[in-house]
C-alpha cells in the first residue's frame, strides 16, 4: 500500500510541472536556414537535374504554377520540372530571400527570382518573379516545401 501511494504521489507531483519545453522559448530557424531550401532548389534546376529539384518538397507538396492547373505530389513535381528542363527553356535561375520566419516544425520563405530561358528564337528570355514557400522541417533537420506558388514581378 505504502509503494501505491508514493507512486501517486510521484505522478501528481510530475503532472504539476510544467513540460521543459513549454517553458523554453520557441527557437525560431535563421533567414538563412529557411532560405536554403531555395537556394538548393535553383541549383538542381541548373544542374538540370529535376530529380533533385523535386526532392526538396515533401511527399505530399503541392505547386501552384501561375495560369497552370495544380501540380500534386513530389512524383508529379519531379515530371513538373523535369518538362521544364527538357524543354531546353531553362539556363539559369538564382533565387534571393526576402522574409523568412518560423515556429516550431513550419515556416515560410518569401523570395524573388531571376530565371533566364530560351525564347521560341533560341535567344535569352528573362523571366523575374516573386515566390512564397511554405516550409516544414523534417526530422533530419532540413526544411521542405509543402507548397509553393510564384508569379511574375511587377514591371
């Protein structure tokens, strides 16, 4: 009987302290930690190498192209961009951070781009965009997409 009642006295008093974690402060990622996934995504496109451009959304992402139906699942994606780079339209695409913020396991990135492609003439096109990724963090540590949606920058 004496060891049933130091056992609830034990688990009362654990349940009246509060979890470490609600105590901490939520440490948010860095501009440069949510950015990343960007700016690794504008090198596979470069590398024209669309298997791991797609690989930097989850399972489950979803594009929204501007005027195009929506793309659905990392497979979808994958065939998404991979019609991009074969199409021989992309050359080059840098991509810079504006905003990024986070708490807990989601976060967001707003960006612009710079895309250089290949016009119907085979001369450069550049194209200049906005984007906004929503971001979550995956056990390993790296951030993916979850969804991502750009448009063209104002002229």
């Amino acid at each position: 009987m004496r060891i049933v009642l130091l056992l609830v006295a034990a688990l009362a008093f654990a349940g009246c302290s509060s979890p470490k974690d609600s105590t901490q402060a939520e440490v948010s990622a860095t501009k440069a930690e949510l950015g990343q996934m960007n700016r690794d995504f504008a090198a596979a496109l470069n590398a024209k190498d669309a298997q791991a451009a797609a690989a930097l959304y989850t399972e489950d992402a979803v594009l929204i192209p501007p005027g195009e139906p929506l793309v659905q699942g990392r497979k979808a994606i994958e065939e998404y961009w991979r019609g991009a780079l074969e199409s021989g339209g992309v050359r080059d695409v840098s991509v810079e951070t504006m905003d990024a913020r986070s708490s807990g396991s989601l976060g967001y990135e707003t960006g612009s781009f710079v895309l250089t492609a290949n016009g119907p003439d085979g001369e450069a096109v550049i194209d200049r965009g906005r984007y906004i990724e929503l971001l979550r963090r995956e056990p390993d540590g790296r951030w993916l997409s979850t969804h991502g949606i750009w448009n063209a920058a104002p002229e």
